[in-house]
C-alpha cells in the first residue's frame, strides 16, 4: 500500500508538472485512473487475500494521495518561479 500511494503521489506530481495549470485536479485525476486500474488488476491478481481495511484504506487514499502530489508540484513550482 505505502508503494501504491508513494507511485500516486509522484504520478500527481508528474501531472501536475506537465499541466501547468489546475496542478492539484490534474493530480486528482491521475488517482482516479490509480483506483480503475486497481480495481481492473483487483481479482485477476487475488489482492483478496490482502485484509479489508488496508484495501479500504488504500482505495480512499488514493485520489488525495495523487491530488497532494499535484499541489507539491504546484507549490514547487512557484517556488522556482520566484
């Protein structure tokens, strides 16, 4: 899960970089296509065996975690800019 969030984070961070504007949405939506790629990979892969609160917390923290990185890259970027 700290793997998976850490990848969302720096995929949040990635798009908020590339976008330039509305860094934090951007971020936001990368988690969205974090959590349907999780849930496509869900059965084939058997994360059933995981306990239900980690999957719970992983699915909740998912889009946050993906909007955090677009906020980061915006606040970096102002950062730089000054």
């Amino acid at each position: 899960m700290v793997i998976g969030l850490g990848c969302d984070f720096l995929g949040g961070f990635v798009a908020g970089r590339t976008a330039k504007t509305s860094e934090v949405m951007h971020g936001g939506i990368i988690g969205g296509i974090f959590i349907l790629l999780s849930l496509a990979l869900f059965v084939p892969l058997n994360l059933g065996d995981f306990p239900l609160w980690s999957n719970l917390i992983g699915f909740l923290l998912t889009i946050p975690f993906g909007m955090l990185g677009g906020y980061v890259s915006k606040i970096s970027r102002k950062k730089t800019a000054a």
